[in-house]
C-alpha cells in the first residue's frame, strides 16, 4: 500500500461547551465572539497606520535648515480595541493607542454604556465625540490623510477626560448630548471644568444611490479662568511638529462655537463642506482679550465604481461599499482667525522665535488647498497620496531666521499606508 510504513498521528481537539447560548465566531471585521442571542459578545478589532511626508515652508520653520523640505516617517496611529455587550443592552469598550509624535502609549478610552428601549443610549466615562461630519467618520474612513484645520481649531471634538453623553437615533436621524471635561482645569481651583456639547443629524433623502445629509453643532466650553490656545498645523505632521499658534487667553471666561454640516452622495460622486464660528473671551496680563474664528471647507470625492456607506443612526461616513477601487477627492478650506492685540501672538510658531505678525490687530486669513486619491485595495488595506498646501496672511517674510527668509506658505506630499482589522 501507499502508506505502508508511514506512521499516521492524528490530533483530536477537545470538546467545546458552553453554559448558555450557543456560540459564534465572527472574523469579518476583527475577532469577534457572541452568542446566537446576541446578548453577550467581545470584539478585538484595530488600526496600523504609517505615514510618510514630504514637505517645506512654514511647517518646517523649527528644522535644522529652516524652511527647507524635510521628510519624516512615522507611525500616526496605533489603535487596539476591546469591545462587547452584557445582558442585551449593555456595552463597553477599552481602546489601548500609540502615537509616536505625541504621548506614546496610553489607554485613551475607557466606557460603558446602557442601551434604554424607546429613549437612548447613555455613554459613561473617557470616550471619542461625534462632533462633525468629518470628524464623526472614523480615521479609517476620512477623505484626506488629515482632517480639516476646522477641527484643529474647534475643541467640541476633542476626546473627553470623563463624561456623560447621550444619544437617541431613528431610520434617518440622530441626536446627541453631552457633558464632560477634557481634563482642563482654572487656574485658581481645583474642580474639573464640564462642557456642553449638542449635535443633531437629519438625511431627508436616504436612498440606495443618493444620500442628502445634514447637522449642526454646538459645544460651550463653560471655561472657569482656564486658558485657550488657538493653534493649528494645518494637516502638517512632523517629527518637529510645527503648530502656528494664533492666540492665547491666559483667563478664558467665555468660549462657544457652532458648526453647520451638509454632503450629498449621489452614486459615485459625493459633495461635502463645513462651516464653523467660535467666539473666546478672557483676560490676558490684565488685560481685555478675545478671539473670533470662522471657515469653511468645501471637498469633491468621485468613489469609482462604488459608494461610501452611510451611517444615519451616529450621521457619519462607513467604509465604501466595494473594494479594490480608487477615490480622487479635491478639498478647499478658508480660515479667519481675528484677535485683538492682547490675545494675539507676536511669535506665531510655537517651536522657534522669529515667525512675527505683521500686525497683531489684524487678523490672519489661511487659504488651503489638498488634492490626492485614496486606493481601497480591500476591506483591511487603504493607501492614501494627497498634496496640500496653504498660505496665511499677516506673518512678516521680511525677517529671517540663522539667514533663512520666513516663509507665510507650506506645501506638503503625505503617503499613509493603513491596515485596519
């Protein structure tokens, strides 16, 4: 015989059992196991996202050559998560993240939450905000490498330090809010500083091959004598980090911002643009201060042969729904940022002395510009190509750093290879 000789073993697993429902092993997205009930699951599911940049001007003023192009390569995101749900409605989820250019390795997230049949969710703990349309969608999914400055600029979508949020959702609408502290603090006490934040979404068209979406938002900080810094990087990241730091309120007294969202999906084409406004108010070295921010970005993405899936219960943007296919996007974006004078930085670069205001009772205007394509190549692998640039207004090009002129404009070419699981 053929086998004659050979000596077969064979392994044998043992018996699994189990003391309720039956079970259910999903590896669809992540590794997630349930009962056929769905009363009780747990999900590992993350993210690897590298980046490579190129760029030069004033993202990179704080280089060993000053302004001239530099390259970086890191890692932008590193996202481990653990998430499930107990007795029907209730859920909780722990999210361990590395991020080279900032703080390491930390647990940034930390939840649970109860579902409550007929009214809404309550989310308990340190958490992510869906706070915008762009920033609601998850990093997986955005158009560009970077969000737009907007967010940058606003603070009502920056993670919580501890809160209370709720949430109710229906076929095509969702609303949201919120209390919470971002870990802020006034300089004279103690207590933690709680925020309000209000989101509402509504899809009036809500079909197969078109989506209309719409929302606005609205966060108050109640700042207590804490301080605000206006700052941005312009969707610029680098090993130096260069971040152009408009203002300062030492003693914040007051702080609101709202912002207005719309996109339309038709087929493979999709439009979406943002508007935003913030107002701060305070005292600087004893002095009066404010600050008045507003923009807009307006972006054009054609997903070819696909469509991007729609989320209307959290209004944001899913995954396409087919893979293997390209997206070009083009996205534009205007800022205004007007402080007085006693608010407004001399020194705009917050790593290097030198990067002046022409005039510090004038405001500064960036113009922005990012163009590039993204290549879904399957439901794990995405790689994203974008050039930007952008050029601010009222920084004086006349001085010069080690005899280097200052530049008032960056330009940038970003590649981000990404495995999400």
């Amino acid at each position: 015989m053929l086998c004659a000789g050979l000596n077969i073993a064979t392994a044998h697993a043992g018996t699994v059992t189990t003391d309720g429902q039956d079970l259910v092993i999903n590896t669809h997205s992540g590794l997630e196991l349930k009962t056929t009930d769905d009363a009780f699951s747990f999900k590992i599911s993350g993210k690897i996202q590298y980046d490579m940049v190129a760029f030069s001007g004033l993202a990179a003023a704080s280089q060993n050559k000053h302004f001239a192009s530099s390259s970086d390569a890191f890692v932008r995101r590193g996202h481990l998560n653990f998430e499930g749900t107990a007795f029907t409605d209730w859920s909780y989820g722990v999210r361990v993240n590395y991020n080279g250019l900032e703080d390491g390795t930390d647990v940034d997230r930390v939840w649970i939450a109860r579902d409550f049949d007929g009214i809404g969710k309550f989310t308990l703990g340190k958490f992510g905000v869906n706070y915008g349309l762009e920033n609601a969608t998850s990093s997986s999914w955005i158009t560009a490498a970077e969000l737009p400055a907007m967010y940058d600029l606003l603070s009502g979508g920056d993670d919580t330090d501890f809160g209370l949020n709720f949430t109710r959702s229906g076929d095509n609408y969702s609303l949201m809010a919120q209390v919470a502290t971002q870990g802020d603090k006034p300089d004279d006490g103690n207590s933690d500083i709680y925020g309000y934040t209000l989101r509402a979404t509504w899809a009036p068209i809500l079909q197969p091959d078109q989506i209309l979406h719409l929302g606005i938002d609205y966060h108050d900080s109640n700042p207590r004598n804490n301080e605000t810094k206006i700052r941005s990087r312009f969707g610029v990241r680098s090993d130096a980090d260069d971040r152009m730091r408009f203002a300062d309120i030492e003693n914040t007294s007051s702080d609101n911002e709202f912002a207005l969202e719309a996109a339309w999906q038709y087929q493979s084409l999709r439009l979406q643009s943002e508007y935003y406004a913030r107002q701060v108010h305070g005292q600087q070295d004893g002095d009066d201060a404010h600050v008045k921010l507003n923009g807009y970005y307006a972006q054009i993405s054609y997903l070819i042969g696909s469509q991007r899936g729609y989320d209307a219960g959290e209004g944001k943007w899913k995954a396409p729904k087919d893979f293997g296919t390209f997206e070009p996007f083009i996205r534009y974006e205007r800022t205004s940022i007007d402080a007085n004078k006693a608010a407004s930085q001399k020194n705009i670069d917050s790593n290097i002395d030198g990067v002046l205001a022409v005039d510090r009772n004038q405001k500064h205007n960036i113009d922005a510009f990012t163009v590039g394509v993204n290549y879904f190549v399957n439901k794990n692998v995405r790689v994203t190509l974008d050039y930007l640039t952008y050029k601010i207004s009222n920084i004086d090009t006349s001085k010069n750093i080690d005899g280097r002129s200052v530049k008032d404009s960056s330009d940038a070419v970003q590649l981000r290879l990404q495995y999400a699981f």
